[in-house]
C-alpha cells in the first residue's frame, strides 16, 4: 500500500470519519531522459542561487512569496496549516446532491479514502448512506497548499474522493464556430435516423477492462526493435507516410456514409443475432460483435 497523501477525517453535521486519502490513478507512462544530440550525454538541470550563482541543495530550499520586488515572506509547513487549521485537517461536507447532476467536465483527479483508526463503522455508515440515497457527496478541504472542491463518491467497498474544479476554471465555448441546434443544423432526419441506427447497433455496456494503452506497447515495441538492430544512436528521420496529407473530414453524403458503416458492422445487432440463431452448430464460431479495444486501435492507425 503506497502511503497516504493526507490524513485528517470528514465531517458532516457533528459527524467525524477519521480518514487517510491515497492516490487512485496508475497511469502508463515513460520516464525520458534529456540528451544533448551532439554526444548523447544526459542533460542535467540545477538548483542554483540567482545571487551568488551556487547549487542550493533540496534541504535548504524554502518557500517564499514576493510581497514586493525583491522582498520575500517565508512561509514554512506550518504557516499553511494556521491559516486555517480546519481546512487543512478536514474534508468539510458542504451538501449532499443527487448523483447525476454533477456534469462530467467538472471532474478531475480520484482518490481513494481509507477509514482511519476506530473509524470503520462511521465510514461505512456514510457509505451505505450515499449508495441508498443515490447521493454524492459536495467538500471542501486543502491539499498541499490548494483549496480544493471535491466530490465523495461510492465506488464498491471503497470510499472515493474525486477532485472537482471550480466553475470559474472552466472556459466557455466562446470565440468556437459551432455548427447551429435542432433543425438549423442542416442535418436531416433520414440522417439522424440512421446515426440513431448506427448508435444502437454499438451500444453496449461499459466494460473498461476492454480497453488500454495499447500506445504504451507500441511504442516499447518500437524500442525494443531499436534496440535490435544496434539503432539506439541514430535518429529517426521523418518518412513519407508522415508527409501525408491527413485524411479529409469533408464527407460528400453523410447518409450514405452512415449506410456503409452498418453494412461493415453486418446490419443491425438485432439482425445478427438473428442469422446467428439460423447459422449451423458447425459454423458457430464467428467473429465477435466487436473486436477487442487494442484490434480497432491498431486498425484506427493503420
């Protein structure tokens, strides 16, 4: 278990869930170096004074906010904290909302809350709450330094609190040029009908363990073919398929268009599920009604 960010407790009305909050996201990343391309030599970067020129070491650096040119107040760990010991301890419930009327741009980052010492059953009973009332959970409290909105959600056993961002951090669509609503959009019914059709055939239930990063393996796989051939000096020249002009989104009959792609998916669902049901025990195996994530991402940059 990876240790907590931050340990303080929730609480709502006299209530207090002492509770610890650890990071939820695992992403697949790499971790590059800098190289100077003249001799391949890694390329470092110092802390340094800008008076008297020397490296300053991760021990003796302090924050300090500029309060006029050139003039600093140094703030420690502590400073942060007596500017208001609550909000650095707590993870203040300001309501409880109904689950879906939290629009999804509003989301940030997860995290998971774990029950702190004698807190298992206060935590469980905010859990069972919020899953039978279908409720989330609105707080605020501070991390590192930041005032942030959150949401406290359920997420199976676990508690999970997800980071919000302020209205007044999201931008508006101004200065876009955005196609016109409802009937002024140019886009006629048989072509909404169609999309409709197209929509339906491809719905299904939401099944993340079908996709991932299957990017992160290419590119490994491009490494690692590097690495084969004695390439790990050379730099790679773009080629001609990267000259390539991309491919125009301008589509000549929208209609039409949408026709071929429910024909590539072999008509509707209900369709084939229904040649399927006719096709013999010996014929059976057949391709599935989608192919897995990492074929139609291959397939997409192909």
């Amino acid at each position: 278990m990876a240790r907590a960010l931050w340990k303080g407790a929730i609480t709502f009305g006299l209530v207090s869930i002492p509770v610890e909050l650890y990071p939820a996201e695992d992403r697949k990343s790499f971790k590059f170096s800098m190289l100077d391309k003249r001799d391949f030599s890694p390329v470092g970067y110092k802390r340094y004074s800008k008076t008297s020129g020397k490296e300053v070491e991760w021990a003796d650096v302090i924050k300090g906010y500029e309060y006029e040119k050139g003039q600093y107040v140094v703030l420690s760990d502590e400073d942060f904290r007596r500017a208001n010991v609550k909000a650095s301890q707590t993870i203040d419930i300001r309501a409880f909302v109904p689950a879906d009327e939290v629009a999804i741009e509003y989301f940030e980052t997860p995290y998971y809350l774990a029950p702190g010492p004698r807190g298992e059953k206060v935590y469980a009973l905010l859990r069972e709450t919020l899953r039978e009332s279908k409720r989330i959970a609105i707080a605020e409290f501070v991390l590192r330094t930041t005032q942030h909105l959150a949401a406290v959600v359920v997420s199976g056993k676990a508690l999970m609190l997800n980071t919000l961002r302020y209205q007044d951090e999201l931008r508006k669509p101004a200065g876009f040029e955005l196609p016109a609503q409802g009937k002024s959009a140019g886009v006629t019914a048989k072509e909404i009908a169609l999309a409709k059709r197209l929509v339906d055939d491809m719905t299904e239930h939401w099944k993340p363990g079908e996709f991932s990063n299957t990017y992160h393996d290419d590119l490994m796989a491009r490494i690692e073919e590097k690495i084969k051939k004695g390439d790990t000096k050379e730099i790679t020249e773009p080629g001609k398929d990267a000259e390539d002009a991309p491919r125009s989104a301008q589509v000549i009959d929208l209609a039409d268009l949408l026709k071929q792609s429910l024909g590539k998916r072999g008509g509707t669902s209900t369709e084939r599920k229904a040649a399927a049901s006719r096709a013999k025990p010996t014929l059976k195996v057949v391709a599935s009604r989608r192919p897995a994530a990492k074929q139609v991402a291959k397939r997409k940059r192909a």
